[in-house]
C-alpha cells in the first residue's frame, strides 16, 4: 500500500496495489502489520457499513472522548464525496476540511484520526461505504457539526437544497457555535 499525507496533519490516503488480470482484480485492503508500519500503530475494533441513495450526505459526526474514533473510511460500491473536519483545538489546520472522491473505481482509503468530524454525501445512484473503527460505538457520545454550515466552504458537488439529511444531522450546531473537546496537545 502506498500511503499520500495530506495538507493537514494524521490524515491520510491509503491507495492499495491493485493487480489485474483477465479475472479482474485483487487488493489487499487492509494488512494491520502494514498500517502498523507505514501510518501508526493501531487496533481497529469495528467494522461498520452503510448503503445510501444519490443525493444523501451522512455527518459531520465523531464521539467525544473518552470515546473518540479513528476511521478507515473507504467506499466499495459507487462514489462519495468523503469530508473531514479537522477539530483538533490548538491544530494549525482547526476548522479547515480535507475532501477526496472514494469509490469503486479508485479504490482509494482515507484514514481519519481521532480528532476529526466527518461526513460524505453520495454521489452515485447509490453507495455502499465502509469503515474500520479504534474504537466501539457509544450513543451518549455521539457529536456532531452541521454538514450545511456555509461558512465551512464545503462542496458537496450537488445543490444542498436538494440534500437527503437525517433529522438529527439536521440539528447539529453550526461551526461558529461548536466548542470543541478535542485538544491537538492532549
């Protein structure tokens, strides 16, 4: 696997060799002694996976601490737009995004650090999109930032207007009124 920083600090692409031949195609999409080795040493506890329609957008989520996630983010059927948030108080890049497409064809990861709100919306006729855990999920722990929040700058590649929310992404606070619980010095 090759490994692609990004702009702002712990989040990285993970793009797998792929090989082909006349049956298609093979990848390893996670080796643990690989990620070890060439992002950071990790134990994934929870692999969960959704399906949504075009238009969807799912976030901006994370649980709070103690019971903050990393993720292994990738989609295995369509395309999404994949965001994360950086909310990492006292972080150089605090309350700046980092976007990348994933999807089938690419076959690219993203690794999203605790630290981190994140969301995708779909830009397929549907997606099927999965993703590795550090660490199990907790309801009461649950946050959020609203996807929609303007002043954000986050282009989902579609009109919003039109945007399929869940009526608890819906109320999540604005950017602007967030206080965050994550310290990039903790």
């Amino acid at each position: 696997m090759e490994v692609i920083k990004t702009d702002i600090e712990g989040l990285v692409i993970i793009k797998p060799r792929i090989y082909t031949d006349a049956r298609g195609y093979f990848f390893e999409s996670f080796s643990q002694q690989e990620f070890d080795q060439k992002v950071q040493p990790i134990k994934f506890v929870q692999d969960n996976q959704s399906m949504s329609a075009r238009g969807v957008i799912r976030g901006l989520h994370f649980q709070i601490p103690p019971y903050a996630q990393s993720k292994l983010v990738r989609c295995v059927k369509g395309c999404i737009i994949d965001i994360a948030l950086d909310i990492r108080q006292g972080s150089p890049t605090y309350g700046r995004h980092f976007a990348i497409e994933l999807s089938e064809d690419n076959n690219l990861q993203l690794f999203i650090p605790q630290g981190f709100a994140h969301g995708y919306a779909v830009l397929s006729n549907n997606a099927v999109f999965q993703y590795k855990c550090d660490n199990y999920y907790h309801p009461e722990a649950e946050g959020g930032i609203s996807p929609l929040d303007t002043a954000l700058a986050i282009d989902w590649h579609f009109d919003t207007d039109k945007a399929i929310l869940s009526d608890k992404d819906l109320q999540h606070t604005d950017f602007s009124s967030f206080i965050s619980p994550f310290d990039i010095n903790s």
